[in-house]
C-alpha cells in the first residue's frame, strides 16, 4: 500500500507497486521507477466529476504515479499535512490537494455562495473513503473544533477544509452603511456550526 | 510565546496501511527520511464525535491561549470590548464578535477619532468589537505581540496587525510608519525573527521593522558607496538604482527592530500619502513628475 508522509513542506509517497494521484507538476524528485501519466479529466474522479468541475470551475489537475519507488512531492514550499481518512468524508478546496491514495474519492459538491466571495469557484472538493489525503497550506494547519454553542466565523482566504457533520453559512459582518462606503474588510465569511473540525491556514491569502 | 517549535504538523500516524516500505525495495538511504516514531504526533485515542485532528492538536474556545501565539503565525486575541484591526487579518473567530471599518466608527464613537488619528491608514483598519477569541495571521508572517509601557514605538504601518484601544496611533513622519503611543499592547508581523538593534546604526530601509525611544532617523547617502561604483551611479542614472546607497541613519538611545527580510510590500497608504505632497509642486513641477513616472512604469514593463 502507498504511504504518504509529511516532511515538513515535502510530502515522501512511497509506492509499493501501487498507484497515487498527485497534483501536476508538484513532483521534485524521485526515486526507484515511477511511471507519471496525466489523469485525464475531473482528475480521476470520473465523467460526471469532470462535468461538475467544468460547470463549477472548481481546477484540480492531477497526475498518476504507478511504480515502485519514492516520490518526494512539494508546491511552493508551502507546509505539508496528512489527513488520514477512514470512510469519512473530508471537505477540502480543490487547490490545497497535493496528492491522495488510490482508494480515496474525489468528489464536487456545490458550495452555493461561497465560492463567489472566496474567488475559487462555485463548489468545493470532497474526499471520500479509506486512504490518506496530502493538503498543502501557507503555514501550518490549525484544527479548529466547532461544537454546538461554539460556532467557529472563518475567512473565506484563510479555509483549507473540514471535516465532520458542520453545515456552513455565508455570513456578512458588515452594515449598510459600511457596504456603500469603506468596507469592513471581512465583508464576507463563512460561520461553520454543528459537530466537527475546521481546518485553517495561518496566511489569509 | 509559549509556542514550541517545530510541532509535528502531519507526522505520520502508523495506520492500517502496510506501514514501512518493504525490505531492500526502494529504500530510502539511511539517515534520511527515518521512519515516525510511533506515538509521536498522533491524535488522541477515543476521540468523541468530532474526528481525530491531523494536526495532533484541536483547538477550541477553551484550549485557545489568552491573548497569546497559538504558532509562530497565528496570535490569539481574547476579545472583551474593542480592539483595532488590520483588514484582513482576521482568520478566524469564536464568539460574538463584528468589525466596522473606523471610518464609520468614528462618526459615531469620538474615542476611536481620538485613538486613531492618520488619515492616511484609516481606511485600512477595522474595530473589532464583542467578546470571543480572535485568531490573526499576516500572509503566513511571524507574528509577535509588543507591550508598551508608556512609551513610544514606530513600525512599519504594512506590518502592524492590531492594537488595544488603550493604545493611540499617529502617523510617522517618515513615509510608511506609524507611531504608537500610550500603554498597551499590539501584535506586528515580520519576515523571518526580529532582530533588536542599538543607535548608532544604519539600516536598510526596507528590511527596518521599526524603532522604539529613539528619535526619528534621517536619511543617509552613503558618498564612498556611490563613488566606488561609477559604473552603478551610470546605471543608477539610466533608472537601475540598487538603492544600496540610501540607508536610515539613527542616532540617540532606544531599539530599533529589523526583519531578516528585504521584500519590500507593497502599501497602498503610500501612494495616497506621496500624492498628498504633491500639492506642494507647481503646474510644472507637477507635469514633468508625472512624465517622469510614466517613462518609470513603461521602462519596468518590458
């Protein structure tokens, strides 16, 4: 089975004669024999994805990597997180992906308004299944729990994904009066409330 | 800061999935790339509902720290009444918390005129106000909260992120810094560690941070510098300055604060504030700038 490992900002994948999806162009190195092929569209999620993501604009471009070997993946120093899945779902946009294990989903799911403020498409990526899922973020990753009671306000800039039973809102923290004239400056964010985690680069850009 | 560097962001879990590389296939060489150790970085076992954090660490409202760095580039502010803001760099928040721009604050609170006097960077600033905790962050800068103790600092206004109300802030004299006086505390990013210097020094003004306590610095034209390069000066002339040559003398007692990083951002308040002295040329005057800086933009295009 392929194992993905975080080395502070390069992910290792060490394949076993098995297959890894990795975004485009992420790879630096490698080691052994490793066959790259483009994944064609939807980034292997299938027709129907690749329909979605062209209707939702939501760009992911992934390759695959069959072989025997490591392969040290990276993009643009930025920090490096392994989410392990096991048949959860993880909510994720589609540009923090690195790469993922060949038994993991890649799915669209439409966001609504969200991806308006936030200027990275209409609909957001969710990965499903048994496997791990490598995010790349600008600074570590928190993980913010939300609870019932303690809802959790995010910068649309600043929201790598989530994970858990949260539905999500689009709130505007802004007046009328701020609206016409100098906005607030968060004029939109996303208010996250039910059971789960929410994770949060330290860069809101 | 009571951060550890150097978390353990994403180590492995050893998990259901084979775990290490078979034996003498792919190996990685030795020494580099070891496997986890077990146990390290890995999520609490018997989580409740919520699922393990890959982080290793969840936070919430209660495991946040109080007015304190959750990383080197996220500060927690624990929100009880007003704090100011610079857009943007909220990150996230829990509680019950709004941001009104300062500009349509101060029409109605006076104590925000009072606190906030720079017309300049009104615009770039909100009033945080409620109760909750408030995470900031900088483009992934380091961020470090400063006490004041009735006393004064200038910083560079880009990297100043948010100060209490107890704080006022003034426009510097020199372009692009702010002064902060008063007894309070702010938080400031910086590329790379601060470095804490003493006058007399002479700094380089894009990776200055700020000073404290010491008179405001005057412009330095390193003669011997420009001289010894004839060939820089000609190039100079032709619009390639290496800006080298003009540094920030300072002189006196007090700190001044530097970042381990030249990039220079840009500040849109800048721009506003070169074009407020502009009133001071004449027609002219005013014209042969305005070619000048057009032949400037044209010239970086190509």
């Amino acid at each position: 089975m392929a194992l993905l490992t975080a080395h502070k900002r390069v992910l290792h994948a060490d394949l076993q004669g098995d297959r890894i999806r990795a975004a485009s162009g992420s790879m630096v190195a490698v080691e052994g024999t490793v066959d790259f092929k483009n994944a064609g569209m939807g980034g292997g999620g299938g027709m129907r994805a690749a329909l979605k993501r062209a209707v939702a604009g939501e760009s992911l471009s992934l390759m695959d990597c069959t072989g025997h070997g490591r392969v040290y993946l990276a993009r643009d120093a930025m920090d490096v997180l392994v989410v392990d899945l096991a048949g959860d779902t993880l909510t994720v946009e589609s540009e923090h992906v690195l790469a993922h294990t060949e038994q993991l989903r890649l799915d669209v799911q439409f966001a609504g308004l969200r991806g308006v403020t936030s200027g990275q498409g209409l609909a957001t990526t969710t990965v499903t299944g048994h496997g791990q899922v490598a995010l790349v973020s600008e600074g570590p990753v928190m993980a913010l729990e939300v609870a019932p009671g303690q809802d959790l306000v995010v910068d649309p800039d600043a929201y790598v994904g989530s994970r858990g039973q949260l539905s999500m809102n689009l709130v505007s923290g802004v007046s009328w009066k701020s609206l016409v004239g100098e906005g607030s400056g968060e004029p939109f964010s996303l208010r996250f409330t039910g059971h789960g985690l929410v994770l949060v680069q330290s860069s809101e850009r | 800061m009571t951060y550890p560097p150097g978390t353990p962001y994403g180590e492995p879990q050893p998990g259901p999935y084979g775990g290490q590389p078979q034996p003498g296939y792919g190996q990685p060489p030795p020494g580099y790339g070891q496997p986890p150790q077990p146990g390290y970085g890995q999520p609490p076992p018997g989580y409740g509902p919520p699922p393990p954090a890959p982080t290793g660490t969840t936070l919430n409202p209660h495991t946040l720290p109080d007015d304190d760095n959750v990383n080197p580039y996220v500060f927690c502010v624990s929100l009880a009444g007003d704090w100011f803001m610079s857009k943007g760099a909220m990150l996230a928040y829990y509680g019950d918390v709004r941001f009104e721009a300062v500009t349509e604050y101060t029409s109605v609170q006076a104590w925000v005129a009072a606190r906030f006097s720079s017309p300049v960077y009104v615009q770039d600033w909100v009033v945080a106000t409620g109760r909750g905790k408030v995470l900031i962050g900088d483009r992934g800068f380091d961020l470090n909260a400063y006490d004041l103790d009735a006393g004064n600092l200038t910083i560079k206004a880009n990297n100043l992120c948010a100060f209490s109300p107890q704080l006022e802030l003034k426009q510097s004299i020199v372009p692009g810094f702010v002064t902060l006086i008063g007894t309070g505390k702010f938080i400031a990013s910086s590329n790379g560690p601060v470095i804490f210097v003493e006058p007399p020094f002479r700094a380089d003004p894009d990776a200055l941070l700020g000073w404290a306590d010491c008179p405001s610095p005057s412009v330095h034209h390193d003669a011997q510098w420009m001289t010894q390069n004839i060939r820089g000066m000609i190039s100079g002339a032709l619009g390639r300055a290496s800006g080298e040559e003009r540094q920030y003398d300072f002189t006196g007692s007090g700190t001044i604060l530097l970042q381990s990083s030249e990039v220079a951002r840009e500040d849109p308040a800048v721009l506003r504030l070169v074009e407020s002295q502009t009133q001071l040329l004449t027609n002219a005057q005013a014209g042969s700038l305005g070619q000048r800086l057009v032949a400037r933009a044209q010239q970086q295009q190509h």
